[in-house]
C-alpha cells in the first residue's frame, strides 16, 4: 500500500509560458485545497469537487497570494498513477514555479522522486513495465520513427507478445509439475509431442523478438558517423549540408578543423550522430597532430565511417595510406566537389570507374540525398519494413530473452532425452521468470530502482 502523497514540478526547468506541479497520493485533495482559493461567485472545496474538473483561483502560501492558477482534480482510478491527482497550471517562471511547489510541500505532500509517478503506474496495475519504459521512451525520442516505436510499446504491442510466450512456458510447466505429483502416470506419447512443440515455438518467439534488439538500440540511441578525409576535402561542408545549417566553419585554409564536432541529424528517421574532425595528413604542428589522432581514435569507435575525397585532387599515397588506416568493414567513400570537374578530367574517370563511390557537390546539395538513402540503406540492411518498428526491444529485454532461451533450450533437451521430469520442470521454471521479468511479473526493489531512476522527475 502507497500512504504518501508526492509532488514533483511537471514541466522542464526554465522560463516558460507554463508550468505544470503534479501530485498524487491519497492526500492530493486535501493538501491541495489547503492552499488554494478559488476565485469566482461559487464557492468550492476541492476534495467535493466532481473528477476531471478544472477550477480557477490562487495559491496562498502564509496568507499570502503565490500565483494565479488552474487546478485540475483527477480522482482515482481514471488517473495516471489511478491514485487521487491534483495538476495545477501556474506561471511557468522559475520563481513561482518553486514557490508553488515549496507550498505543497508545507502542506504535507513529498517531494516525488525521479520517475516516481510512473512507478506507481505500474505497481498500482495500470501499466506493465515494458509500457512504464516506453513512456521514457516517447520523451527522449529523436526521431518520428523512434516515436512510433515508443508509442506502438506503450499500447501494449511487446506486451501482449511476451505475455503469449510467458502463458505458453507455463501451460508446459503446469503440465509438467501434474506427472511430478502424479508420478504414477507416464507422460503420454501425444503429450509429450505437444510439449515439445510448445517449448519448440516458445523459442522461436524469443528469436524473433531478439532480433529487434539491433533495431531498438539504433532507434533509442541511434549510430555515430564519424567523417574523415585529408584536408580540405570538404567534411565540414559535408557536415553542414547533413545538418542543413552551418555549424562548422568552412574555410579554403587547410587545417581549419583541429577537434572533433559532434552534431545529431535526424536521417530517414534514424537519429545519426555526425563527427566531423580534423583533416588527415603528415604534419609537424603539434595541435595539428592531437587533432589527427583524435580523428583516427573517433572513427576507431564509430559505427559508420565516412570517408571524404576531393574530386579535384589526384589520388596520392597519403590518400592510399589514409584508405589502408581505416580498414572498416562499414564506410561510405564520399568523392566531393564534382561540380567543379570537366567531362574528360581523371576526377571524372574517378567517378565513372568506381561504383562504391557516391558523388556529391557539397556546394549545390547534389548527391546529398542519395548519400542520405545509402546511409539508411546500410543501417537496416535493406531498409526498415513497415511493420517491423512497432516492437523493438531494449537492452535489458534482450538479456532477459536471452536467460529464457537459454533455459527453455536446457528444458527441451532434457526432457527429449528423456531426463528426470524436476530438471525439466526446474529450467523452465528459470524461462518463465526471465520473461516475466519483462514486464515486471517478476521484479525486485533493485530492478524497479534500475529503471526507474532514469527517469525525469515529474514523470
């Protein structure tokens, strides 16, 4: 039982036009009201007042007036946490935002710790824990795509997946756990075929969910691009043109670039982190030289490598030596600056001659959409299906699956071999919990603490 009420300012630290102090608990109406007057011909208290109603007046703090507000009152269980919730709209300053909230406090109410009222979401059954993620999840959501991923989970999606694999292991379980109490009977041939084909299509499921988990983490986290190339190849005018603004200085001067840049673009709907760093040659600068190694360390840590080369140029050993270094399985060679080549110059055979080039002119956007596809197309090795996107799993289910699978694999074994029924009986036992743990049919304090703290307060 929850016997606290909590507050906790609902909105983003700053200046705005409005700011948002929620509570919930038992007390929401009652420490509410002992703070706020309504302004208007009628007379209310608002633990009398009618659910999701809204009412105009003050908060006074010490007979004094605090703020001009709208407070919202939400009685349990049509609420986000399904507790009583009081929401009261004040001015979105700093200063009676913390004020509002200080008065609650005096009033009895605690201040919520992070991701608290969606902690209570889920221990009061309104959500599972997979749903409590994904509302972290539609928050922090760089892209559309990342989006519909969040709110596809949020109604249930993976949910109602993991529940179907949780009741098929223990339809098994039961099954198994009756011929251990009744020993006497022997497991029918035609019982036995069904619960290995149960078993069978339990860890397929897990395969096919666990092959979300490389799509979940691009669309939560999403890549790193690092872009390299030798001086003046054009990177940050690359960078520029990615991001469509100008964010690093473009310069006809060699070795403008001494650090790396870091810059997130949304690309077809993959949220793409772009470094842009320093050019790439023999030099005796020492700022120069931190820069390049700075280079060579981010694209060691990269996931996509773009490598830009001016089209102008004649290929050079250095060029050679650069390709050799960044021997990497995933990169894009980038040839710059084709709008500046003739029709019969080596710059242009370049460009005929080599199909996994892509050609661009940083200078009038040719090319640049291409190279967007292609960086899609190399993500998702093929492009994302349509219907793919709506479960897409983090890193903590993929390590519960893989638990589960693990177990369920163990279980199938033993019992086509013919092991004593307990070992079975015992390892799915362990691939039941493991699912369950996803959606929190299995939790710990320590679990729930894990998730939880991520979250920003108020949420």
């Amino acid at each position: 039982m929850i016997d606290d009420t909590i507050a906790a300012v609902a909105t983003a630290v700053g200046e705005a036009g409005l700011a948002v102090i929620r509570v919930s608990g038992p007390e929401s109406f009652a420490i509410a009201g002992r703070c706020f007057r309504p302004l208007g011909p009628q007379k209310i208290s608002l633990p009398d007042v009618p659910s999701h109603t809204v009412h105009y007046g003050k908060i006074f703090r010490r007979n004094r007036a605090v703020d001009e507000v709208l407070v919202s009152v939400l009685r349990a269980p049509r609420t986000y946490t399904r507790e009583d919730v009081v929401e009261i709209s004040c001015h979105g300053g700093t200063v009676p935002t913390k004020a509002v909230l200080e008065t609650l406090l005096e009033q009895g109410a605690r201040l919520a710790e992070p991701g608290e009222f969606t902690r209570r979401a889920f221990l009061n059954g309104r959500i599972d824990l997979t749903q409590a993620e994904a509302v972290a999840d539609v928050i922090r959501a760089k892209t559309d795509l990342a989006l519909v991923a969040a709110n596809e989970q949020l109604a249930g999606k993976l949910s109602r997946r993991i529940e179907s694999l949780r009741n098929e292991l223990l339809a098994v379980l039961a099954h198994l756990e009756a011929h251990i109490d009744f020993p006497e009977e022997d497991i029918a041939p035609d019982d036995q075929t069904e619960m290995t084909g149960k078993i069978r299509r339990a860890i397929q499921s897990m395969d096919r969910l666990l092959v979300s988990a490389t799509e979940g983490k691009i669309l939560r986290h999403g890549i790193r691009a690092v872009i390299v190339g030798r001086p003046n190849a054009g990177k940050s005018s690359l960078l520029n043109c990615l991001l469509d603004q100008d964010r690093a200085i473009v310069s006809r001067v060699a070795g403008t670039t001494r650090d790396t840049i870091e810059e997130t673009a949304n690309i077809r709907g993959i949220p793409v982190v772009f470094v842009d760093t320093a050019g790439l040659r023999t030099s005796g600068d020492a700022v120069e030289r931190e820069g390049m190694r700075r280079s060579l360390e981010s694209a060691a840590k990269a996931d996509l490598i773009i490598m830009v080369v001016d089209a102008t140029r004649v290929a050079d050993p250095e060029e050679a030596e650069l390709t050799r270094q960044l021997n990497s399985a995933v990169r894009f060679t980038i040839l710059n600056k084709i709008d500046l080549l003739d029709s019969g110059s080596e710059g242009s055979a370049r460009v005929r001659s080599r199909p996994d080039v892509l050609p661009v002119s940083c200078l009038t956007g040719e090319g640049i959409e291409t190279l967007k596809d292609a960086i899609s197309e190399k993500v998702w090795q093929g492009g994302l299906a349509g219907g793919r996107a709506e479960v897409a799993i983090n890193r903590r289910h993929q390590h519960a699956l893989e638990r589960a699978r693990k177990a369920s694999k163990t279980a199938l074994d033993s019992l086509t071999a013919g092991r004593t029924l307990e070992l079975v009986a015992l390892d799915l036992r362990i691939a039941t919990d493991a699912v369950g743990e996803i959606v929190g049919k299995t939790s710990t304090d320590d679990l729930l603490d894990l998730i939880f703290r991520e979250f920003c307060l108020g949420k």
